[in-house]
C-alpha cells in the first residue's frame, strides 16, 4: 500500500510541474489560420476551403485570420514569430514564400529557417488570355505571332515583380520569343485594357479571369499545367504548345512556426491529406480555377521541395529581368 501511494504521488507532483495543456490532447482550443492577403482573394478561398473540410477532423475550429501588408510578409512574419505550439498556422502563398525573399532586400524572416511546411493545397495555374485584337486561337499559334513580331506584341502583368511577370521571364527565355512587358497594379485593374483591346494579351491567374472566358469578354488559350484545367478541358497547355515542362502559378499551403513538434505536424497533415482525399473537397478546389495538390506535394517533405524549385524558378526570373531586391 505504501509503494502504491508513493508511485501515485509521484505522478501527481509530475502532472502538477506539466503545463496542463501538456496532458491534453493536439488540438485542444480553435487554431489561427493566418491568410497574409484581403479576403476574397485566391490565398483567402483556398485557405477557407482548408480550414474548413480540416476542422471536424482535427476536432476544432480553424479560424481564418486576414492580415494583409508588404506583399504577405506582415502575416508571414507574424506566424514566424509565433509559439511552435501549433496553433497559430500560415496558409502561405508564392508572395511571402517566393517572390519576396528573392525582391525584398530586408525580408523579416528566412521560410527555410523559420517554416515547418505541412502540405500543399492547390496550384493557380498562369494562363494566357487574349483581348479581341489578336486573330490566334491557341498558345501554339501565339507563340508563332511572338516569333514572327519580336518584341510588338503587348503583355500585361498585375504588376512589376510579381508572379506573372516572372513567368513572363521565363516564357520568354524558354520560348525564344520577345513580349513588351505592360505591368499593372493589380490582376484586376489590367482587365478593362485587355477587354479593350488596349493590351493584346495577358498573363494572370486562371481564378482571375476564368468569368472573362466564360462570359466571352476574352479568350484563355493557353495554361502553365502539366494537364489540361477540368474547368477548361478545350485549352491547351503550354507543355502542348512546345515548352517541355512548363508550368507556373501561385499557391496555396499550410505552414507552421520552426520548432513545431513532429507529433503536431503529423496530426495537422493527417487532417488535410484526409480533407483532400475527399473527391468533393478536391472538386471544389478544382471548381474556382485551382489545380489540386498531388498526394505528394501535399506532404511536408513534398510541399518543402515544391517551395525549394518555385524559389530556383523565380531566382532565375528575377536574373532574366534584370530585376533588383528594394
């Protein structure tokens, strides 16, 4: 009796030194969800699309948290600096985990040092989209007009520096072909020009302007996937179109804080492989412009290898623009 009550009583004075959330099972209150853009965005539908088919499996809310500034570093800063307890998470983007590590010169954070990927969700493929000026009706026939008019045919971007504009490089480089490069604030605001017929062409998310082609406004003929978009099945890719390999897009992806447990980081992508698995969820990524992430990809070890060859891709962008960190 006596061993028995000393055996117990050492394991109370042991619960008792534990934090109480140490004897508690992952997760045990809601989980932030950081999304570094507006609402309303790409990052921001795949990000609730995430946090909400993950909440019943991981048994708690997942709320959706905006904080918006410096191209994504503000919210991406935020989840670096936070507790590795697993309950402050980044639904990341090619803007705080590529682009600006490589055109920032003073970025806050190191997304190799200062990460734990946990799974990709989705991919929002580049396409190339046409006003009504241009007589072309598939990538092929664009890259031959690019060959024959070097440098006369006009390609708007949602801005300087952004992941449209380093696809362009790269297009370019790939290609052989030269593009008067039209850089605009924002996806939306290059719209009306290239409805006007004011650019001949653009290089933009699919999400962005999937209503343009399917209100007839302008024409995708092109998309930077490996496979042919479900919502575009007629487009060709630009792997079609003679560019071996070619693809380019912005993504969606949770991260959580360096130093996050492994036990933590396994639950979370149990969660969001199970979520993805779901024809109907994957349906739904599929369904506003977004390629679903491969079983692969939505791995920590794949999803941290996607982001290693998207930060080679836009390093070397970046070169071919002549483009310099500010």
């Amino acid at each position: 009796m006596g061993t028995r009550r000393r055996l117990l009583g050492g394991a109370a004075a042991i619960g008792a030194a534990l934090p109480l959330r140490a004897l508690a099972a992952y997760p045990d209150r809601p989980l932030r969800v950081i999304v570094p853009f507006t609402p309303g965005g790409n990052t921001d539908i795949l990000g609730r699309i995430a946090g909400e088919v993950m909440a019943p499996r991981l048994g708690q809310p997942m709320v959706i948290e905006n904080r918006a500034g410096a191209g994504g570093s503000i919210g991406a800063d935020l989840v670096a600096k936070a507790p590795p307890d697993g309950y402050t998470l980044l639904f990341g983007a090619g803007g705080p985990l590529v682009a600006n590590p490589v055109l920032q010169a003073r970025i806050p954070y190191d997304v190799a040092r200062d990460f734990r990927p946990i799974g990709l969700v989705g991919i929002m493929p580049m396409v190339c989209i046409l006003g009504p000026r241009l007589p072309v009706r598939s990538m092929t026939e664009f890259l031959a007009l690019l060959r024959a008019r070097p440098g006369q045919v006009t390609v708007a971007t949602p801005g300087t520096g952004s992941a449209a504009h380093l696809t362009l490089e790269l297009l370019g480089a790939q290609a052989s072909v030269r593009m008067t490069h039209v850089p605009y604030r924002g996806g939306s605001a290059l719209v009306p020009d290239l409805i006007a017929g004011t650019v001949d062409a653009a290089l933009v998310e699919l999400p962005n302007v999937l209503p343009l082609h399917r209100d007839g406004q302008a024409r995708i003929i092109g998309i930077a996937a490996l496979e042919r978009s479900a919502v575009l099945p007629e487009v060709e890719t630009f792997v079609e179109a003679g560019l071996p390999g070619f693809t380019a897009g912005s993504f969606g992806g949770l991260l959580a804080p360096a130093g996050t447990p492994d036990a933590t980081i396994a639950t979370l992508h149990r969660a969001l492989a199970e979520s993805m698995a779901v024809p109907a969820v994957a349906a739904r990524v599929a369904q506003v412009g977004a390629v679903p992430a491969t079983p692969e990809q939505a791995t920590p070890a794949g999803f941290a290898r996607f982001l290693a060859a998207e930060l080679a891709a836009a390093r070397r962008a970046v070169e071919l623009a002549g483009l310099k960190p500010e």
